[in-house]
C-alpha cells in the first residue's frame, strides 16, 4: 500500500495527482487548462533502467539509443550481475565511456552486495531517495530525479534541473525568466508532495506551447 500511494502506476494515478495539485496550487488550474491531463511517463525500473539513463547522459538522443542497443543486446539477459562480471573493454567497445563504465559496475557492486534496493526507492521519500542515488559514482541530480520519475513514478521526485520543465515553469506561471535550478527547486517545494505530477504538467505546457508556433 505504501508503494502504491507515492508512485504513479497508471493514467488515473497521475489525473488523480494533477487534481490535487490544482486545488493545493490554485495558478495552476490555467496551466492545466491549456494542456488538458498530462500523458504519463514511465520506463523499466531497477538496474536496467538506471543504466539506459547514464548511457544517455551528455551525448545526443540517437547517439543513446544507438549506444543503448549495442549494450543491452550484447548480454543476454541484461542484469547488473552481468555488467559486472564483464570487462571494461568489453563495455568501452560497445561504446561506453570509462566514467560510465566505472559508474555502472559500481551500482551492479551496490546490487551484488545488497547495499542498494533501487525498486525499493520508489516507497521511500523524495528527497531520501535523491539523495541515495546521487551518491552512486556517476549519477547526478537530474539523473537520480529521472530515474525517480520515470522508472518507479514516484509522486513527489522533483527534476528541478530538466530545462525543458524551467521552460515550462517560465511559461505557466509568467516569470521574466528561466529559473535556475536553485529557484527551481524552491519553487516546487510549494507542490510537495505531488511534485512528480508538476513535473508532468510543466513538460506538457512546452509540448502545448510549441505545438501551437
């Protein structure tokens, strides 16, 4: 039960948490009537999903996805146990670099060792469960609040970093400027503890801006 109530797992979840969000944030029912109910985002959880993010990181988005497929494909199954019996050279010919290769095989080590329960987050709070991430080698604040977001939809993970949601936010609640991430980050304490559900709606102001130039 604990799980269920702190993560988003279907449509109706998200709905549900836009609504509240409305009548806790009242600036906010406008947004929503310009980008109706946000669409949910979810991806695979657990080890898999944590390293299709950190594969994607500082490279372009055909560039992740053709490193992805070269790494996923190349074990069989993919699982942090396999990661971590291999080479790095093996994982630097897929196309990984050594930081993303000692970062991966690091957490495949934390998951050996049972010292890291990454479904296990998703029950866990926001700001605990960032922090745990964060302090893996090679995984960043917008690293950690993604994989929060998409892979376990967790209520209250809060990428305060994501461009595109300082857009959103720049838009929806009429500032002069792009927040940094520090403002960012202050602005959405006033979410708590729907922020994931923010994060959706200012993702879907950008797409209905830009939908309509």
């Amino acid at each position: 039960m604990a799980r269920a109530a702190k993560t988003f797992e279907t449509q109706a979840d998200l709905n549900r948490a836009i609504r509240a969000l409305v009548n806790q944030d009242k600036r906010l029912a406008p947004v929503v009537a310009i980008t109706g109910m946000p669409a949910l985002r979810r991806r695979a959880s657990g080890f898999a999903g944590l390293a299709q993010i950190i594969t994607g990181q500082q490279v372009s988005t055909a560039a992740a996805a053709a490193i992805w497929g070269r790494v996923s494909a190349a074990f069989e199954p993919f699982t942090a146990d396999a990661v971590r019996r291999t080479t790095p050279a093996r994982l630097g010919r897929l196309g990984l670099s050594a930081a993303k290769i000692r970062a991966l095989k690091g957490i495949a080590a934390e998951l050996h060792h049972e010292r890291l329960d990454l479904d296990g987050l998703a029950s866990v709070d926001a700001d605990a469960a960032h922090a745990r991430l964060t302090a893996l080698h090679g995984v960043g604040p917008w690293t950690a609040d993604v994989y929060l977001l998409f892979c376990l939809g967790h209520r209250d993970a809060w990428p305060a970093a994501d461009l595109a949601i300082q857009e959103g936010m720049r838009i929806g609640l009429g500032l002069e400027a792009r927040p940094t991430t520090k403002a960012a980050t202050i602005l959405g304490d006033a979410w708590r503890p729907y922020r994931g559900a923010a994060a959706h709606l200012w993702w879907a102001m950008v797409h209905a801006t830009r939908s309509k130039t």
